[in-house]
C-alpha cells in the first residue's frame, strides 16, 4: 500500500502515484483540507494526477468533488488528526503560558498564521500578513502569540509585530490551543482544531469557501479590524464548557474514528 497527503504540487504527489501504479501498489490519497480539491490533482489538466483511491474529510468534500467530475473512487474517512481533539480537550495550559511567561489572568489571543504569500501570491484579498495586521490593531490588551505554518518563515510575521506579539514556532499545535482563551487566522485547518478543543475562533476569510461559512455553529467570520475588535469583546473571553464543546463538535459533523477508517480503508484495498 501507499498513503500520502495532498498539496498544491500535484504533479510532484502523482510521481509518487504513479510508480506505485507501475509496481502494482494500491495507492491513497488523503485530503487533509476543504479547500483547493481541483487542484491538488491537476498538473496540467483536470485530474490527469490522482491515486486509485481519493480519501475525503466529509460528504460535502465528497460531493464537491463528484461535480468536479473527479474519476477516481472517494472514501469518505474524515481527518485522523481530529481523532484525538475529538475525544477530549488538550492540556496543557499552565505549561504554554509558563513558555510565553504569561500570567493565568492575561487573556491571550493565538494568531494561526498560513503561507499565503508563497502559495498563492501576494496580491491575494487575504494574507497572513494582512490579517496580523488587523489582529494588532484590534486587539487592544491582549496578549498575542503568533504560531507560523510549519511552511512557512516567521522572519516576516516578526517584521510586522516587532515588541507587539511573541512569535512561537515550536510550541507543539495542542499546547499552543490549550494556552489560548481564543485563536484567529484565515483558512488554515488549525483553526478547526482550536474551534473541536473549545476555544472561540474567528476566520479572516469571509470568502464563499470560508472555514465560517462551512461550520457556522464551530467558527466565526470577519473581514475586518472591526469585526475582530467586536468578536473579541462579545466572544473572546467566553469560556465553552465540555458539554457545549462536544454538543457543537456534534453538531457540525465531526465524528471520532477517522484513523480507523483510514486503516479499513487501506486493509480493504491491500
């Protein structure tokens, strides 16, 4: 068997695809995201990349990419990495704000940055730099950690902060959420994360593909200053107790087991 992600390099994924398909390996691809499912298929033309089997996140996935008119069989698996978010709210609080030497009073607001720049262009509506830019200057006594993509240079987010943010590469994605009281970003899955573990979570991206508009009950949308500045006043602070936290991870169509059926699904094909 082979498993891999997807990215926006299909042609780079499909290299892997295709010498599986030359030695007689079942392959699969899982979608770790809602956005961009064209593309990570296409090098040239529309799916001319795929493996034998496409593994999706949810039905709406699914049922995107049946209009696209993807010819390879779907599996709906859900995300593996939700698995554990699912089943219960990471801790590690006191240890996170012990790293950013934050008391357990201060509010802090963790900013979940993405490549934007370097994947899409600088000219795109929304950037992780222009949507910092609105963080700090709506967020008025708040403490702001900013968590860069694993992608991505944090020498630029420091640049833009300077003394107004604490830039924090390492801390592990589960730690940096339990050390939050609410997260803000644009599409990246880390904001989904935060919103499954209970935490307030605001999108920039207020596009017709924006994570708000997809899980209305988990994530807010914004699309500027003031609608961060009046989110963080009416939300920000507002503890979601565990009951609400799984009722709304309900809700919205998450449902714990992806990694299982991830592995069925490679069982069934080996």
């Amino acid at each position: 068997m082979l498993l891999t992600g997807t990215s926006l390099r299909a042609n780079l994924d499909a290299s892997w695809w295709r010498a599986a398909r030359s030695l007689g390996i079942p392959s699969v691809g899982l979608v770790d995201h809602w956005s961009n499912l064209l593309a990570r298929f296409t090098a040239s033309e529309p799916f001319d990349s795929h493996p034998d089997v496409i593994a999706v996140i949810d039905m709406a996935s699914e049922r995107e990419l049946v209009d696209l008119g993807c010819p390879a069989p779907l599996s709906v698996t859900g995300q593996p990495a939700f698995d554990a978010i699912l089943e219960a709210a990471p801790d590690g609080r006191a240890g996170a704000r012990a790293r950013w030497d934050v008391g357990p009073e201060r509010r802090v607001l963790l900013f979940a940055s993405e490549p934007i720049v370097s994947d899409v262009g600088p000219a795109a509506s929304i950037n992780e730099l222009i949507a910092l830019r609105m963080v700090l200057d709506a967020a008025d006594g708040w403490r702001i950690v900013i968590r860069p993509h694993p992608r991505e240079n944090p020498d630029a987010l420091r640049e833009l902060a300077k003394d107004r943010a604490t830039v924090d590469a390492t801390a592990a994605p589960h730690d940096a959420i339990a050390g939050a009281d609410a997260v803000v970003g644009v599409s990246s899955v880390f904001l989904v994360e935060a919103a499954l573990a209970g935490r307030p979570v605001i999108s920039l991206d207020a596009g017709p593909a924006s994570l708000g508009l997809r899980f209305p009950y988990l994530i807010a949308s914004g699309r500027d200053v003031e609608d961060v500045r009046r989110w963080l006043q009416r939300e920000g602070g507002r503890t979601i107790k565990e009951g609400e936290r799984v009722e709304r991870n309900a809700r919205s169509g998450f449902a714990r087991g992806a990694t299982g059926r991830v592995w069925s699904l490679l069982e069934k094909l080996s």
